[in-house]
C-alpha cells in the first residue's frame, strides 16, 4: 500500500527549444514513477518564450502523439483547446509563465507534453523561429517511491 508524505520533491527541471512544428515528451515514468496513482499531486512550472501547450496525458496517448495527425490547435468558434483523440488530465494553455497544481485521478502511466504545434495554425506564428521553453515538475503529495520493479 503507498505511503503518503507531505515532502515535496522536485522531479524535474528541463530546458529545452521547440518550434511551431515540435513538441517534447516527458513519461513521469523515466522520472521514477511507473503508475501514478489517485491524489497524486504534482505543481507544473511552465516558462516559454512562446506561448505553449503543456498537458498531461495516458503514456499510451503521449506515443499516439509521434508521427500523427494528432496536433491539438485552436477553433474559430471556440476560445479552448480542441484536442480530437486526445484526453488531457491538466492543461496550459498558451501558456509563457504559468505555475499550476493538478491531481492524478485515475491509476496508470503518465507523460507531460510541452507543445508549440498549436501556432502552426495561426498565421501570426508562421515566421517564428525556434524559442527556449523551462519546465519543472515538482511531486507536492501522495503515495511515495515504488519499490516494484517490471
């Protein structure tokens, strides 16, 4: 049965380039967290010269993400995020300095997805040349390291 503490643990802090064309995948499993479970909680750190996307999302979902058609992009008829076979658990959007906190729901693997796709459909973005983005993912509470290993 996992443990809850209330240490926090930064697991994370990355920099990084992408362009309107690119984005990068972080699985919470290369940090040491092979499932996530329920109340889990994380705080995301998102800093780009550009505005971003940042989501966390099923690992499953994250690999669908390579070499896909799967590129969330904005709507005329809506201010939001139209994410097509895409299912977030927490999302930034356009996000330059943004800090959030989200809780895990559901028990499984988990990647976060910072994203700069989504200004490949906007014609103002169309000379941007490539941005430095940062990105900290602190574990703030729940279950504490796995001891399991497959």
């Amino acid at each position: 049965m996992p443990v809850t503490t209330g240490t926090e643990k930064e697991i994370l802090h990355e920099k990084g380039m992408l362009t309107t064309t690119t984005f990068q995948t972080y699985d919470f499993k290369a940090l040491g967290y092979k499932f996530l479970y329920p109340n889990d909680k994380f705080r995301i750190t998102l800093k780009a010269e550009k505005p971003v996307l940042g989501y966390a999302v099923n690992s499953e979902q994250a690999l669908q993400l390579q070499g896909s058609t799967l590129v969330p992009h904005y709507e005329s008829y809506s201010k939001n995020i139209q994410w097509g076979l895409v299912k977030s658990s927490m999302v930034l959007e356009k996000a330059t300095d943004v800090t959030k906190e989200f809780t895990v729901e559901e028990v499984g693997p988990l990647s976060y997805v910072v994203d700069g796709r989504w200004m490949s459909f906007e014609p103002i973005y169309d000379s941007t040349s490539p941005f430095s983005y940062e990105l900290i993912i602190t574990k703030t509470s729940g279950p504490t390291a796995q001891n399991f290993n497959f």
